[in-house]
C-alpha cells in the first residue's frame, strides 16, 4: 500500500521515492491494550485546553493516566491528582508511555521530542470508541483521532497526528507527521496533506488535492486548488493570505 511518490512519502520532510519511510501499523485498540497492560498513561504536557479531551478519550478506552506533567503553565488537566511538574517527575519511575497534547503541530512535535529525549516511550495512537474508521486504517503513534469523527477506508496518518471532533477524512487520505485537523473539518477523498500543516475548524478541502508542509487553511474556508507548503488561505474559495507568525502561536514552539 504505497503513497504517491510525486506527492512525496508517509512522513517525508523532502518528498519524492528518497523521502518513503515505513508506514505505520495499521491500528487496532487491541494492540493500545496489550502495551499498556494493567498500567497507565502519561499526559506529558498539560497547558492546552486540548488536553481535556485526550483525558475523555483515555477514560473511553478504559484506560487510565498514571501522571500528567505540567511542562509550563497554566495546567488545564481535570484530574489533578496525578499532576507533577517537570521537575518532580521522574521518568525512571514510570514505565508507562506517553502522549502530548497541543493543537498548534510545533509545540506537539516539541513536547513529543522532548519526552523522548528524557528516555519515554511514544504511546500507540489514542482513538475515541465513538470515531468510525476503516478496518485498512494505519495510524502513527502519538496520534489523536478524536469523538465523533469518520475516517475513510486506505488512510494513513502519520506521527503525531490531531484530528479533532467530528472531523471527516475520505478515502485515500495521506496526512504526514504533526499534521493538526481542527473542529468539524471535512477533507474529501484523494486528499494529502503536508507535514506540520493545520487545517482549521470547519474548512472543506475538495478531492484530489495537496496541502503543503506547514500551510494554514483558516477555519470555514473551502479550498478548491492545491496549497503550497507554508502558505496561509481563507475563504469561500480559499485564496492565499498574508502570514504574519507574530500575531499567533500557532508556529510557536511555546503555543497551545
């Protein structure tokens, strides 16, 4: 089941053949189960509001979360019995593996880093009960598929992946590594999109298209053409914006 070359590979920073890596496995709860055993989760990161609904995902899988560490704060974590900072948490003392939450791809992609260079182990991803996805999907670990959502039959989703409430992915969907879907946002058959891309709240993206790396489609906008890697569109059809990363935190590595 391989991708595209032209449309560069599952995970691939440069594209083209040089750029395929292996896929990810192709997900199933069972295989979520058997890693955590009787033990837990950790919450590695805790500031973005997001992380309340990673919490309601775990408690749906019947799992539990053995710590929640504050990197910075303000924590936002519901259950605070298990809260450590950064300091107080000792990585030795837990065998259990870790997620991150954040929408913004940067910051994800940081605290995923960051686990892992304190020796943690990046969790299988995390996908709600109540998502419908296709038996032949593959998912990366440290990915998030939130409720509600609908993924269509040979996806695949890279590392570190967000696709938020309600989101639909048709069939054939390709998104790389740190890629953050927002809200009730519709992606048509055919669709790949680009490393560290975000795809805003409630945006339509037509089949047969290509985000870039790094692009921004603004929330509600329908995207009728292919997006170049970096670019930010908006609008009903998404035409390309002015991007000014001083005035959001969405490419900062310190963002929600």
């Amino acid at each position: 089941m391989g991708i595209r070359p032209e449309l560069g590979g599952w995970g691939s920073e440069g594209g083209g053949q040089a750029g395929l890596r292996k896929e990810p496995p192709v997900y199933h709860v069972d295989r979520l189960h058997a890693l955590l055993g009787s033990a837990g989760m950790i919450l590695f990161g805790v500031r973005s509001p997001l992380v309340v609904e990673y919490e309601e995902t775990i408690h749906r899988l019947g799992l539990t979360i053995s710590a929640a560490v504050s990197i910075a704060e303000p924590a936002r974590v519901q259950d605070r019995s298990k809260l450590l900072t950064l300091d107080e948490f000792d990585p030795a003392a837990f065998s259990d593996p870790f997620v991150s939450a954040a929408f913004a791809p940067a910051r994800r992609r940081t605290l995923i880093e960051l686990g892992e260079a304190r020796g943690m182990t990046l969790a299988p991803a995390l996908i709600d009960p109540t998502a419908v996805t296709a038996r032949s999907l593959r998912v990366g670990d440290g990915s998030l598929i939130n409720a509600g959502c609908v993924v269509g039959a040979m996806s695949i989703l890279g590392r570190g992946v967000l696709v938020n409430r309600a989101a639909s992915l048709g069939h054939h969907t390709v998104l790389d590594d740190y890629v953050s879907i927002g809200p009730g946002a519709t992606l048509a058959g055919n669709t790949h999109v680009g490393t560290g891309a975000m795809i805003g709240a409630g945006a339509t993206v037509l089949p047969n298209l290509r985000v870039g790396a790094g692009a921004v489609i603004a929330g509600g906008s329908v995207v009728r053409r292919h997006v170049p890697d970096g670019a930010l569109v908006a609008g009903n059809p998404a035409v390309r914006k002015r991007k000014a990363p001083m005035r959001s935190t969405l490419d900062d590595p310190d963002g929600e």
